[in-house]
C-alpha cells in the first residue's frame, strides 16, 4: 500500500513540476490576471443583480 502512496505522489508531483515549469513567470502572471478579471465579472453580476431584485421589491 505504501509502494502505491509513493508512486502516486511521484507522479502527481512529477506533473506539477512539469507544469509549473511549462510557464514563465510572466506567463504565470497572465493567468492569474485572467482569473482575476473572470472572477471581478461574475462578483459584480451577482451584486448588481441582487441590487436590482431589492429595488424591484420595494
């Protein structure tokens, strides 16, 4: 069982390393902004539709 935890975790590490070092930091930094931007949106729809519902109800 221990043999089948370690290989896993080799491989799984083995695949971050790879990814992480797929990507340069700036390329890293593109991404993250990316993320940050989709996320801003969704926030901000939510809001303004939760906004517009309670003056509706008034």
């Amino acid at each position: 069982m221990q043999e089948k935890i370690s290989s896993l975790s080799a491989y799984v590490s083995g695949w971050a390393f790879a990814l992480f070092g797929a990507f340069s930091l700036q390329d890293w930094m593109s991404i993250v902004g990316g993320v940050c931007v989709v996320s801003t949106v969704f926030i901000n729809r939510y809001y303004k539709k939760i906004t517009i519902t309670s003056f509706i109800n008034l």
